[in-house]
C-alpha cells in the first residue's frame, strides 16, 4: 500500500518525433522507501513507462489521460508560453 498520495506532473507541449503536439505525464507515488513512477502521454492516453504500478492500475491511469486529455492539454499551454508568464 503506498504511503503517500499520488503526484502527476506534466510537461508543457512538445513535438514528438512524429511532429504532434504532446503533453508529458508523470504519476509518481511513494511505497515504503521505493518511488514508483508510470509515464504517459496524451493525448494518446497512454502509459509509455511504469515501475510498480499494476495492470488495472495503469488501465486506470490510462483512462484518466484519455478523459482528461482536454483538460491537461489545456494547463500545459499555459506553461508552454513563457510570454504569458510576465
């Protein structure tokens, strides 16, 4: 059972290597002394990477990308323009 609740972080836009414009997204959680950590992408909505996480667990976090593709795709343009900031 983890610790901690979970964190989920995210990228501004990029481009991957298909040209498309994507958002990186970290869930990161804390299990005893280990760090456990699933890597996706949206607006695929997909877990690219993962170390301790289950496969309804990443099922689950897959579904949450693709429900809330808008929404982070939304909070990283906001990030992905530092003219913004000032």
């Amino acid at each position: 059972m983890a610790d901690d609740a979970m964190k989920m972080t995210y990228s501004a836009i990029v481009r991957n290597s298909d040209n498309q414009r994507i958002v990186r997204v970290a869930f990161e959680r804390k299990n005893g002394s280990q760090t456990e950590i699933a890597e996706g992408i949206v607006p695929d909505g997909k877990i690219v990477k993962q170390n301790g996480y289950s496969a309804d667990e990443v099922a689950q976090l897959e579904s949450y990308l693709k429900e809330n593709a808008d929404n982070i795709m939304a909070k990283a343009r906001v990030i992905s323009s530092p003219l913004k900031w000032l």
